[in-house]
C-alpha cells in the first residue's frame, strides 16, 4: 500500500462514514443481525454501537492496521466480543457455514473482486443466513451515472480503490443470495454529491 492509501484513506473513511446521516443508515441495516456475526470491511468499527443485543461475537474482515486501531475504543466498548479475521474479504480464513449472519456496510466499493467475496461470505455463514448490507454504488439517473464514470478513475486512486459504479444489488444475485429487503436512495446532501451519495441497503438471504 501507498502511505497515502495506507495512513490517510482509513482516517478519511473514519471522519466521513459517521456522519448522523451516515449512522442512522448503519442504525437500520444492522437490526436482525444475531449470534456469531461476520462483518466484512469493519474499518474503524462505525458499526459496533448498533448491533443488536443479539450479537454475541463479530469476526472482523479488516486489512488496515490503521483502521484496526481506530476502532479500539469501539471495541472495547462493545457487548460482543469483536476479534479480527483475517486481512482479505476475498480469501476469508473462517471455515464453512460457521456464521449466523454477515454485515458489509461500504466494503464491496473497494474490494478487488466483490463477487469472490460475497461467495466467501456465502460460504462461511450458514445456510438459510441472512447478509446485511449498506453499500454505495451506482446511481439511477443518466446525469449522476455519466460523473460517476468521469470520477471513478480519480476515486480510485484517493480512496484506496473505492469503485462508484458498482451494481450493489446485482453483485448480491449473482452470488446466489435472495433479496429479501432493499432500500436506494441519496444520502442527505448536496446535489453535488451525488456521484458518492447513491446508497443500496438491505437483507439478503444465502440459500438453505
């Protein structure tokens, strides 16, 4: 990794996702969620104070040492024991169907290959177990998708890979899970965001 990629995209991505915009969103995805818990890009651990009390332990996906230790506090404050698995989403180290649900909330933006990750998530959590995810990517209308193909190349050279285009629902289908709820909207902002702004949140459900 470059050291800005390294150092300053995990503080970056801490200082923007918490936004109360942004934490009421991760308040309405992670409802649901129980039992052993794999979360996937747990980055600087934003979602720890809105795990149900259901959750007994995370497992948590996170390549950045730097994220790793932003989120140090949060895990010491957490119900549920968090521990880190694992550097890669794509190459998960947890054996099969050992999970009861899995969270990805603004991860599948910036994983090489979303489809081996999500077929890695789909195999680690048991079958019939649920996916929430929170995901930015593709926009609906003409104007924002024509920027968000101008910026892509630049997005992904400052924020350590992060895609804009990406069809968040259609990378969960193909990877064999069930939608079972799906919310899209534009984030609270400007109308100069908008190419960033484009949210996907959800259920999915791995088959039995």
């Amino acid at each position: 990794m470059s050291l800005w990629t390294d150092r300053v995209v995990p503080r970056l991505a801490d200082a923007s996702l918490k936004t109360p915009e942004v934490m009421e969103l991760r308040a309405r995805v992670c409802p649901g969620l129980y039992g052993k818990v794999l979360e996937i890009g747990f980055g600087s651990g934003l979602n720890v104070t809105c795990y149900p009390d259901e959750v007994t332990s995370v497992s948590a996906v996170e390549p950045s040492d730097v994220g790793w230790q932003l989120s140090e506090k949060r895990r010491s404050a957490s119900s549920a024991p968090v521990h880190r698995s694992g550097l890669d989403g794509q190459r998960l180290t947890e054996p099969d169907g050992s999970h009861d649900a899995a969270l990805s909330t603004f991860s599948l933006c910036t994983i090489p290959d979303p489809r081996r990750a999500l077929a890695e998530v789909r195999r680690v959590i048991a079958p019939g177990a649920a996916l929430h995810f929170l995901e930015h990517g593709l926009a609906p209308d003409a104007g924002v998708e024509k920027w968000q193909r101008r910026l892509e190349p630049m997005q992904r050279r400052m924020a350590g890979g992060c895609h804009l285009t990406r069809d968040i629902p259609g990378l969960v289908r193909e990877a064999g899970f069930e939608i079972e709820t799906l919310e899209k909207v534009y984030a609270p902002g400007p109308r100069v965001s908008r190419p960033w702004s484009y949210v996907y949140f959800g259920v999915a459900r791995a088959p039995r």
